[in-house]
C-alpha cells in the first residue's frame, strides 16, 4: 500500500508565498475541503515549546499558523488552536511567540490546554491523559516545526503531538521511561496513534538542526510537507534532512514494528520533486555497542552523555529545576548543581533553558564512538 504525501518548495514567510505554497501542497491531497466540513470544530496543534521569537526556530511560524486558520475557515471550519508548552503558561508562550497575535487577528479560539482527560491506559505507560481541547475537536490538524531533538532524533509529526499531555504529566511520562529512549518513542507512537489528527502539516521553511528543540540553530530548507499518515511524513522529513530512520527512535521503532507509513518506500510523493538539505543532528547521547548489562553500569559515564551547566550563561532562573523530571537539579548558593546520580539522561533542561545555559557533555567512548561513526 501506498501512503500519500506532499511537498512544495516556500523559501520565505511571506504572507503570499506561506498562502500560496499551502494551496499548492493540499491540491494533490485533496484540498483543506477534504479534511474539514462545513461548522466542524477543528483544532490546530502548533508546535509551541517556549515563548522564543519565530526568527529562532523553535515553534510553528506565525505565518503559517495564519495561513492553516485561513484555510481552515475557509472550508467552513471552527478553529481553535492549542498546545501545552515545556515551560511556561500557554498563553505566555504564544503571545511571545507571536501566535497569539495570529489567534487573535484571524478571530480563531485559542485553547489553553488546562483540563486533562485519562484515556485508556497502554501496555508500555500505566496511564496517559490528554488534553480534554483534543478530545473534544471533531478534526486535528497537526502543525509541527521540523527539528532535530536531543533525546529522539528528530521532532516532527509524531513528536509533535507530545504537547496533547498537559503540563506536569510530560514529566511524569519521562519519570516512567527513565533513560529508555525505545519506552519513549513507543509511548510517543501510542499516543499519536490515540489522536490520529486527520491532517499533519509541517514548517520546514526554517527548520532547526544541532542542539535541538530548543537550543539548535535556524537552517533555511524552503520546503511545506504534508500528509494524514505521521510516519509517512516523518519518513518524508527524515529523507529531507538527511536523518537516519535508524537515529530517529519514534521512525526506528515504527519500523521494527512495521507499522503502516514507516519506510520511505511505500510513500506516494506529490508536488515538488524530492532533495535533500541535511541538517547536523544532535549529539548522540548514548551507545552501548551490544555490552552486557553487567558492564553497561560501571562504564556508563563513558558509554551515555548528561546535562552540563554553563555558568558564563546560567542566570539562575529556575526553569530547568522546575523542568527535571527526576529532580536532578537544584540551586545552591546561587550555582546551579546537578546530581548526576538521579538524572535521567531526558534533557528537558537543555531543551527548555531560555538562556541556552546547558550544553551536552559526552563520555569519552561516546565520544570516540561518535568520531568513527559509530554512534
């Protein structure tokens, strides 16, 4: 079976080139008509990680935002938009985003994702709850900023939807999976496949590469894609980027699970012929090279990365200590200490610092792994 996907060339955010790339990449898919019928409630799921300006790359650009709602009322849909943030009041980070503005300017509803809902609990997660705004939209939109990410590879369509848990639940799920990044990727997998937004639509005019999701840097990529099957888009990111499948773990795991839309072979390509503008990924942080558990422990400093404070940057603002997981993290006598022994290795420190104080510090077998191209 084939899996259809979009691709359209937008070398800037310019209203018109945002407005006309759009209608270019839904023609072959249908048109927005095809999603949204007329007085649906829709809600659209913009990546909206923290209050950072659009020109950083770190969430969904306005104009495309802009641009979706329009679209969406167009068809005779009721638009909403919503996400949980890392850190920081929903609203906070959309206005500093610039995405309330569009919200506001475009007369969509914004959806704060305040309430949560428990749904069925999986065999890998002993519970998962997601925003009651998700639950109760009659079609979802999935608006993702193409990034690489420090713990997953990559964030894109699957990734995206992480923000449907609200608040200190993300914490609570990375508590749960520790530093097991296939847990991870599989509870992401669940929970997109509990959503399934009718629609994925991803910004990769500017993407992010390097430190990502918070603290990489821009790469122009010129490119909309677009599709109703997540993997099928993120496998049409990955090939884009130049991201291994095998070092995105959510796109890995689909794979070893041959689920439906994973492998690049099965997409049915539309619009602007493919290319490739590779973005440098993330460092790696772990590798084990097939050890043993019994020598995986005691070599582990060697074998894994962890948090590393930049005291020339850190202005002891607290967000990370609020962010950790595992409560890794505190300040004492105005210095940020990190305890090395409880951290888990998720880095939501370093994804959501503001201030780009944390850098990611790798083992010295990691670090040899990854200068002969084997991490």
């Amino acid at each position: 079976m084939k899996y259809s996907v979009s691709l359209q060339r937008c070398e800037t955010y310019i209203p018109a080139d945002i407005e006309g790339a759009l209608k270019k990449l839904l023609a072959p898919l249908g048109g927005m008509g095809a999603f949204v019928k007329n007085g649906q409630r829709v809600l659209i799921k913009p990546n909206m990680l923290a209050g950072r300006h659009p020109d950083r790359a770190v969430t969904t650009h306005p104009e495309v935002l802009r641009a979706v709602i329009r679209m969406v009322q167009a068809a005779g849909g009721i638009a909403s938009v919503g996400d949980s943030p890392g850190m920081g009041t929903a609203a906070k980070v959309a206005r500093q985003s610039g995405l309330m503005e569009v919200i506001e300017e475009c007369g969509a509803t914004f959806a704060p994702f305040s309430d949560s809902v428990p749904v069925q609990s999986t065999h890998f997660f002993h519970e998962l709850e997601l925003a009651r705004d998700i639950l109760d939209a009659e079609v979802i939109i999935n608006l993702p900023k193409l990034k690489t990410h420090q713990m997953m590879g990559m964030t894109c369509a699957v990734k995206n939807l992480f923000g449907a848990v609200v608040g200190l639940r993300k914490p609570k799920l990375h508590l749960q999976a520790g530093s097991d990044k296939k847990l991870f990727a599989r509870m992401l997998l669940d929970l997109a496949g509990k959503i399934q937004p009718a629609l994925t639509i991803v910004d990769a005019v500017v993407a992010m590469e390097g430190e990502g999701p918070g603290s990489g840097d821009p790469k122009e990529m010129g490119a909309l894609l677009a599709g109703s099957n997540l993997l099928a888009v993120d496998a049409l990111a990955c090939h884009l980027s130049a991201l291994p499948p095998s070092q995105v773990w959510t796109q890995k795991i689909a794979l070893e699970l041959r689920m439906a839309g994973a492998r690049f072979e099965d997409l049915e390509l539309h619009g602007a012929p493919l290319f490739c503008i590779p973005l440098k990924p993330a460092k790696p942080t772990d590798i084990h090279f097939g050890l043993p558990k019994a020598l995986q422990t005691p070599l582990e400093k060697s074998l894994t990365a962890r948090p590393r404070v930049k005291p020339e940057r850190c202005r002891i603002c607290g967000d990370c200590v609020k962010a950790c997981p595992p409560e890794a993290m505190r300040i004492e006598k105005d210095q940020l200490r990190i305890d090395l022994d409880r951290c888990i290795r998720c880095f939501c420190c370093h994804e959501l610092c503001p201030h780009a104080a944390l850098s990611i510090h790798q083992g010295l077998l990691l670090r040899m792994a990854a200068f002969f191209g084997r991490a």
